[in-house]
C-alpha cells in the first residue's frame, strides 16, 4: 500500500468550553467505537451527503476549518465571526451538534482564533492577536477535556499551523501581513515548535532574512517581490504548511509571492523558494471564460494572458518515495487600504491595491479618468498610461499606433482583473520602458507597454514535485465539466451547473458573475487514501460543492466526482439561508474509514459564506 499524508489547516484556539469541565461528548452517554469495515480499493468513489450543522450566520465566516477527533468522535471548527471553536458531537452523521465552544481571549486580550490542527488526542491552535502585525500565539489543548496544556508566542499572524507526521513538532504558518496602510510590515516566518506529547518544548524560527540580498535574484526566477519598500522576509507570507511522510521537510504556500518555501525542519532553515511560474491561458486546454458582461459560455484560449498560480491550500503524498506537492490555485491579490480615501486621492504611503480592470489599464485616454476613484496612486506613478502590445494582442485588436482596439470591450478582456504589477516592459535595471501613446518607443513618453497581463489564480488544482517542478495541471477542466451537460449540483443532483456557471456564493441569480475574476476559485484541498488509490478533494469557493480527482498517478489524474450541496441558485442567500444549503466552501478534512462512526470514510467541509460545517460520506462504486 503506498503512503500518503495530508496536511491539514489548523486553527488556533484557546479557552474552556461553556459549561463543561471535561469532554464535549458527555461521559455518561460514552463514545461507540468506529464501526470497522474491511479495507478495500475502490474502482471509483462519489460523494453523498450525510449531515450538517448550522450556525444559522450568513456571510460572516461562521465555519471555516474543521478536524476531526476519532477518539471522541467530535468535529472542531474555526468560527472567525466569535474568534473561537466550535465543539460538534458528530457520534449522529446526520445530526451533528454543538456542544460548546472554545475562545482564546485567556491567552491574549482581543485575541482570536484563526486555524486549528489536531494530532493523537491534541488539539492545536493557531492565535491571531488583538493587532494582527504583533506576534500572535499556538496553543494546544487536550481534545477529551478541552483544557489548555501550553502556549507560546509565535510571528505575526499565524495562519495556520499542522502537527508533523511523527507528533514530534508543531509548524505554524505566520504570514505577517501589513498594516493596512503598509506602514507597518512585520517579516512572515515559520514557527517550528519542539513537542513532547502536548507540552512545547524550544521554539525556533524559519524566517528569510538570509534570502534579503537575493531580491534581484527570486524576481528574476519568477518570485513576486513587490511589496512597497519590504524586504525579501518582510515581503513572504507563508499561508499554508505540507509536511512529508517522514516528518523532515516541510513546504510552504508563499501565497502572494507565487511560490513554495522548502524547511529542513531539524535544522529550521528555509532551504529553497521554489518560483511556481504562471499559467499561459493561450494554450490549449488552458481557456478560461474572461468575461462577466457576455452573459454567456464562454470559455476559450486568450494569447498573452497568464494565470498566477497563488496557490491557498497544499498538500502532499509519498509515491515510491517521491513526496508530491498538491495545490489548490486560488490567487490572490494585495488590497491593502482600499478604503482609505487618503489612498485614492493620491497618497501611495497610505496602502498598495494592485488589482486593476483591463479596461482601465490601456484606455486611450489614460489613467486620469480614474483619480479618485480606483487608480493606485502607485501605478500612476509608473505612467500616465499604458498600451497593449500589438504583436501580442493584435487578435482582439490593439494596433501599432497606440489603440486597445476591441480588447478593451467588457464582452472581451475589457472586465478582467489583472495585476498592474507585472506584464509591462522593463529595462534591465527593473524600470519601465516608456512609450508616447501612439506606440512610439520614447524615454521621454508617459506610456506603459504591457506584453502580458498577469491574472489571479489558475482555475485549477496542480501536482509537483518536491522541488517546484509542474508535474499536472487540471487545465480548464474545471470550467468545462461546469459548463457541461454532465454536471449538477444539489445533494440530489439535480440542478443543472451550467445555469449557474462561475456563479458568486453570497448571492442569487449571478450566472457568470466570476468569470471577470477567478472563476469558480479553487481553494481547499484535503487528500485521502482509500486502498492502494489516493484521491484529492477540492473544494471551488465561489461556485461551491467539492471536486474529486484520483491522482495515484500524479502525471495522469482522473476526475471522479463533483458533488456540491447548495441547493437553491436562485434565491437570495442571506434571506433565505436555511434554503440555499452550503456556500462557500473553505476548509475540507478526510476522515478514514477506520476513524469514522460508520465505518465509511468522511469528508468534512466548513462553509464559510453559509456558516455551515458538512459531512459528505465517500462511497466506493
């Protein structure tokens, strides 16, 4: 049988369970053991739903990362809205319940609760403080009595932390976000903890700063580095943690920066950034639908547009003793002081949004017509401008003489949300070519010349290998089976997806609302093992519900199943939130079968738009 390992999101919590002093589940009804099913390797799996508990909150993050403890058969989820745990006796699939909560507000004033690990009866979380530039916390709690066993500062906004496989460490994911004004930028970093059963032993940190004279270096590799006047440490921002099966190297999802951080975790040392590259949407297999204005399909090929991969989720498996990397490609943009008026007046000291319309980028009439609503102040100050490059996007239209042509149009590339960041020419020092607007190369000119347009996310899930290499992309398979007649969402299957193609999840009737953005948004990942198969989990944020993909083979995956439980596409979901189902998928975890009350593995899901946490059962066909 060949090993796997899942990394799992975590959350950090701390505090005591209302009205308890011991376990959730109470001692005197005990905890069945698991049913135990032979183990078997299925020709192919679906998912069906089981059962799901609601806060009955819409839109405010109420659910987001579960785990789950085989020992007493509970659910532990991350509610961001109280910035604690939930507690939910799960020993009912079909009515799991909430027996408590737990907040953190004793380790730190004003602190809360962002992601949360579980490892052999421990319960790990990660702690955000009150200011989420000052260090923050983990914790670990004992899973049976809910009682805090240790804590320890840890780098500014832990996001998520995992156990290794061994139990012999704790990795916290501190991704050091600035301040909204980007005053403050704290260096993002690796807490690697030293464990002894529950009790945290030293504390070491693998940071970037040794990476801080290599800035030129990583840019050119394809590392993004752009934050304004950060270094190459304050500019990382770890976001997600995979270990291998052998507990010695971690990876890390540098989110923003397109990237993955290889750790030596005895040594605590960043050993490599491995650059993911960008997604060439003009190949074929790789098109996207560009536009949310066409009030159509369609999905097609478009030269010189990328995808950044910037991938939220991770996780990994063993294969004939090759660690694989998996990625869940959401993107992601830096929005910081997008609603400091003092930002959009024109003080760059105030924030960096780097998000920007295709339309507005290369109007013929320049950036100007956007002061003081939407133009970067730092943009503005690049040019006056920009300009397509004919030679590259002459198919829609731009021209030698400065004009956008049709590519500007919303039914086109007009509606798109790029990155002004990147995509225009350089010189070899790093600052812009500069052109007159009719296309004229000049040094004196005040325009731009964008060779690429860079977009958020790649719509798709990614394999690669231990050292960054691309190995699988699921192309634009995931459009494609949404916009197919195949497909349907509702736990009885039976709402036509391609009505509701690249919807939103926090609103009704918004067929192809995404498709301007980042498309259905892959966010999530969890894997799991059933037999000698491996198969991953992916859970699509903005069109919800999970894709299913054996990947046993990670140079040739298989689609196996789409299966998502919003049941109502039409109604307003913050109206009718007990009709609509689950939105808005976030963190997913396997349960195997050995682990599960019914002796079937699990999928557990939390939704954070409807605050829903779900169980889906993995049946074998």
């Amino acid at each position: 049988m060949k090993k796997w390992m899942i990394a799992t999101s975590t959350v950090a919590l701390i505090a005591a369970l209302a009205g308890c002093n011991s376990g959730s589940n109470d001692d005197d009804d005990g905890v069945p053991p698991p049913v135990t099913n032979p183990v078997t390797t299925p020709e192919s799996i679906a998912l069906s739903f089981q059962g799901r508990y609601s806060s009955n909150e819409f839109g405010v993050s109420a659910a987001e990362i579960p785990v789950y403890d085989p020992e007493n058969q509970q659910i532990f989820v991350v509610n961001a809205l109280n910035g604690s745990v939930d507690v939910l006796d799960a020993r009912d699939l079909a009515n799991p319940t909430r027996t408590g909560s737990l907040t953190v507000e004793d380790i730190a004033a004003g602190a809360v609760v962002n992601s949360i690990a579980y490892h052999n009866g421990f319960l790990a979380i990660a702690i955000e403080a009150a200011s989420k530039t000052d260090p923050g916390f983990a914790a670990i709690y004992d899973a049976t009595t809910l009682q805090l066993i240790d804590s320890t500062q840890v780098g500014a906004l832990p996001d998520m932390l995992t156990f290794t496989p061994d139990g012999k460490y704790l990795l916290v994911a501190n991704e050091g976000e600035p301040s909204d004004d980007y005053s403050v930028d704290p260096e993002g970093s690796v807490s690697i903890i030293a464990l002894d059963g529950g009790t945290m032993g030293d504390v070491r940190t693998a940071d970037f700063t040794t990476y801080n004279t290599q800035a030129d270096t990583l840019r050119d590799a394809g590392v993004r580095i752009y934050g304004p006047g950060a270094s190459v440490a304050q500019d990382m921002e770890p976001e997600y943690i995979t270990v291998a099966t052998d507990s010695s190297t971690a990876w890390v999802a540098l989110q923003e920066n397109n990237a993955l951080a290889k750790i030596n975790i005895a040594d605590a040392q960043v050993t490599d950034i491995l650059p993911l590259g960008f997604k060439d949407y003009g190949v074929a297999g790789n098109g996207i639908d560009a536009s949310d204005e066409d009030n159509a399909l369609n999905i097609k090929t478009w030269p010189g547009v990328v995808g950044i991969y910037h991938p939220d989720a991770i996780a990994s498996y063993n294969l004939d003793g090759s660690t694989y990397i998996v990625t869940a490609n959401e993107g992601d943009a830096r929005a910081w002081g997008e609603d400091n008026d003092l930002y959009w007046a024109g003080d760059a000291s105030q924030g960096f949004v780097e998000e920007f319309r295709v339309k507005h980028l290369v109007h013929v009439d320049g950036f100007d017509r956007r002061a003081g609503d939407d133009l970067p102040p730092q943009l503005r100050q690049l040019g006056a401008g920009a300009l397509l490059n004919p030679d590259v996007f002459g198919y829609c239209g731009a021209t030698a003489v400065g004009e956008p042509g049709n590519c500007r149009e919303d039914e086109l590339l007009g509606r798109l949300n790029i990155t002004w960041v990147d995509g225009y020419r350089k010189n070899s020092d790093g600052s812009p070519v500069m052109f007159d607007a009719d296309g004229t190369e000049n040094p004196t000119g005040d325009r731009l010349m964008y060779d690429k347009l860079y977009s958020y996310g790649a719509r798709s899930f990614a394999i690669w290998d231990e050292n960054g290499a691309l190995v699988w992309d699921s192309g634009d398979q995931f459009e494609q089976y949404l916009a197919s007649a195949d497909c349907f969402a509702g736990s009885n299957r039976d709402i036509p997806c391609v009505d509701y193609f690249n919807t939103g999840h926090d609103e009704g009737d918004a067929f192809d609302s995404r498709s301007d953005a980042k498309g259905p948004e892959p966010e999530g990942i969890a894997l799991g093992q059933l037999g000698d198969k491996t198969f991953a989990f992916i859970g699509l944020e903005r069109m919800g519900g999970i894709m299913v993909y054996d990947i046993t083979d990670p140079q040739a995956p298989a689609f196996e199943d789409y299966f998502s439980t919003r049941e109502d596409f039409e109604l307003d979901p913050e109206t009718n939130l007990a009709a609509v189902g689950d939105l808005g998928p976030e963190g997913l975890y396997f349960v195997p079968a050995a682990d599960s009350p019914s002796g079937e593995a699990l999928l557990v899901v939390g939704n954070e738009v409807s605050g829903t946490t779900v169980i889906y059962q993995i049946d074998q066909l």
